[in-house]
C-alpha cells in the first residue's frame, strides 16, 4: 500500500483526531465535572449556596434512634450511666446555647438563629461537627432535627414548632438531673424480669413486648391524664377477652347517658346497650322513666363489636385499680402528639399484634383463630396458660447502648421540675368516677 499524503489525507487525519478527542472528552466529562463540583464543595470561600442543597447528598433523613434494646433490665442503669458521664462532660463545658428563632424554621430557610440551632444540635450530638456553620437550614439540619425530635417523642417532621423549640431549649444541666433521677428508677427494675414480659412506659405512651432481653414488638398507647394517672405496678396478665362487653360506670349512667336518652331515646339501641337487670333479664328501654329523679338500678352494658368501647379485645392483668389494657374504635387517637387522654386504662395500637404474642404458650389461639372469633363477635374470654408478667413504669429518661439519649415530657409531674413537663393535659372534661369513664360512646 503506497504511502497517501496531500490536503484530503490531512483533512481526513484531522477528522479523525477530532473525533477520537471529541469521545475522550465525552468518556471524561462526568469525572472532571465531579472534580470540579468536588473543588467547589472544598472551596474555603465557596459562600452558603451549597447549604442549601448538598450535591454530595440529595437527601438525609433522621438517623434511626428506635432500638431494639429494652428501657428495662439489666443494661439499663449501665446505660443511662455512659448517658449520665456525657451529659457531666456537656455541662462542664457550659451546655448549649438557647435557639430562639426569629421565623419558622424548616429545609430551605435562611436566618441568623440556624447558627444557634447548628450549635445546639452539634453539642447534643445530632449533627456532625464538620457540616459547618452557616443560616441555611440544609438537608444536615434538617435529619439532625429529625434526629432530635425522634430522641423526644416528637413528629420528626423537621419543623422547628413549638414543642420542639421548648424541648430544645431545656438547659443540659436540667438534663442532667433528669438522668440521674431515671437512673434511680431503672435500678429499681434491673433485676430478673422474666424470660417474657410487658412493659408499659407511661411518659412514652408506648409498650413493649420483650423477649430474651430483645424488643420483639414495640407499640403506641393512650394513658392517663394527670387528674386520671395511669397507676404504676408490677403485676401478671392472666387473661384475653374477645369481643369483650362493655359496662357503663354508675358515674356515666347518671351523668351522661340518662340525660342523652332524654335528647334522644334511639342512643342506647344506636349503641348496642343493653339494660340488665339483677336476675340476668333484659330490661325495654321504652320500658324505664328516663326524667325521673333518679337513674334506673340497672346494668349498661354493650354488646361486642366495632362501635364497643373497647372494640375487639380486653387484656386483663392483677391490680385493684380496676385498670386494663384495651383495643379503641378511635384508632386516630395514636395519631395524636399527645396521648395522655385516658382514665387509667390504656389503649394499644395493633393490639391484635400483642394478643397473639401473648397468647402464643395458650394452645389453640393462632393468629387466624384470633381473627375468626373476633370477626365472628363472640364474646371469648381466654386465660393465659401462662400469665405474663406486665410492668407499668414512669420512665422519662433513658438511653440504649449505642448512646442514643431518649428523653420524654414529665406529663405527671414527678421529676421534680416543672420545666420538664412541657404539654399539658388539658382535654374534654369527663365526670368523675371508674378508670374507664372515658369510654362512652359516641
């Protein structure tokens, strides 16, 4: 092949080199377009834009700080003890600053206080130091806030409203107490608690079912308010009821529904209750003079179902308080921030969950046979072939072993500063009378 030179073999070789340098440049575009994005970022001088959004990160959430470690048992003081030294280390430092934000604070806003807010979170451990300072309210605010009302109890939602400000601005110090308080308590219940057990934790609102040391269920409940406190006890559950009735106290008979069958004579039928007299028979409400002076000496009591007051199941343990854990038709009740409504008893979300966990030594009661008895509305006590120890604790601090601090609002008032309860429990006025007054149908 003879050698080819000349204006259209150069033109060609030219061609060629510039498309063989147009494909490198295409194939290395993305990795100098990185390095160069990557010297912006590390830039000393670079300004906040990239606060806003972080182009190494699109998108953080709250780090998870739901474990699977008990409040209770034996690690518990050695926790909250690790918990305790850091807070003592935090205090002697001069604690935290106070955030005190001059407009809603969420992703995407600028203001001066997000320094303070930056401090804050940084101190405490939910953000990591070397995010930086700036006022943007970045994606590294907004899961270190998410971080921090997880630790709380609160909607991690990001938003800086206000029970987060409020919980947010109770000084380390006062923190710190409330360690050492909830260090006393979880002493207390360090001991041998079983191989299985319950425990209901009252500030928290929240049960967890606990085997070998490990949280197999862990579920939200609505307890008592602080005029009606739900009792603490260590006691034993011995029985599940399906389909349970419900039995108006005398308290709700007088108060509430004679005067409703005066309004309206359809509420105890709308209802399914039924009056009982004391031989067992079933009286006619058509029968009874409702504007008497008095209310009929007879039994209120609901029939199973859905509108029942405690829909599909009753677990019963020992107590002379005459309380109870529950199931609701108000579901939208664990919804709720605040979860303190109750007289005494306690409503559990995915109850069925907890039955058939605690049903599961009681021969014959699988999760499908739960769920024909309950679709079929008998009404079905079972006892436990082997009763379950339940604990009903007050505990507002504590801590796992991967040092996640978890604190909750003293909604009774016991810690011994009124800074610390920071809801209240101002709800729907009921009449005095049983722990489960509060369950009149609606």
């Amino acid at each position: 092949m003879s050698k080819k030179t000349g204006p259209d073999f150069i033109s060609r070789r030219a061609l060629l080199r510039s498309a063989v340098s147009a494909g490198a440049a295409a194939l290395a575009a993305p990795a100098l377009a990185q390095n160069a994005m990557d010297d912006v970022i590390s830039a000393p001088r670079r300004g906040t834009w990239d606060d806003q959004f972080d182009a190494r990160t699109a998108s953080r959430t709250a780090v998870y700080v739901t474990s699977n470690n008990p409040v209770l048992g034996p690690q518990g003081p050695a926790n909250i003890q690790q918990a305790i030294m850091d807070y003592q280390q935090i205090v002697a430092n001069g604690g935290w600053p106070e955030v005190n934000p001059g407009q809603r604070l969420r992703l995407g806003v600028v203001d001066p206080s997000v320094q303070q807010l930056r401090q804050r979170l940084m101190i405490s451990g939910d953000l990591p130091r070397e995010v930086g300072m700036s006022s943007a309210f970045d994606s590294y605010v907004d899961g270190a806030v998410k971080r921090f009302q997880a630790r709380h109890g609160l909607p991690a939602d990001g938003v800086m409203g206000e029970y987060t400000i409020k919980a947010m601005n109770i000084a380390a110090n006062v923190r710190l107490r409330q360690l050492e308080t909830n260090l006393v308590r979880l002493q207390s219940m360090s001991g041998d608690l079983g191989p299985r057990y319950v425990m209901v934790n009252i500030p928290a609102a929240y049960i967890e079912a606990v085997e070998n040391s490990r949280v197999a269920l862990r579920t939200a409940a609505v307890v008592g308010r602080i005029d009606r406190p739900t009792h603490t006890i260590n006691s034993k559950i011995y029985e599940v009821i399906l389909n349970p009735y419900w039995t108006a106290p005398r308290s709700i008979v007088e108060k509430d529904i004679v005067p409703l069958m005066r309004k309206d004579p359809t509420y105890l039928a709308r209802n399914n209750i039924r009056l009982i007299d004391g031989r067992g028979n079933e009286v006619s409400p058509e029968s009874i003079d409702w504007h008497a002076p008095k209310a009929p000496n007879l039994m209120f009591r609901q029939d199973p179902g859905k509108i029942n007051a405690m829909s599909s199941t009753k677990i019963n343990f020992h107590n002379p308080n005459n309380e109870y854990m529950h199931d609701t038709p108000q579901q939208g009740l664990f919804n709720k921030l605040m979860r303190f409504e109750s007289s005494g008893c306690m409503r559990v979300q995915n109850v069925r969950d907890l039955t058939t966990w605690l049903l599961r030594d009681t021969p014959g009661w699988s999760r499908q046979e739960i769920e024909r008895v309950i679709a079929a509305r008998q009404n079905t006590p079972i006892k436990l072939a082997q009763e379950v120890p339940v604990y009903i604790v007050y505990i507002t601090a504590w801590s796992a072993k991967d040092r996640v601090v978890q604190f909750r609002d003293d909604i009774y008032q016991m810690d011994g500063n009124q800074e610390l309860a920071l809801q209240t429990t101002t709800g729907i006025e009921r009449p005095a009378g049983s722990p489960d007054e509060d369950l009149l149908p609606q």
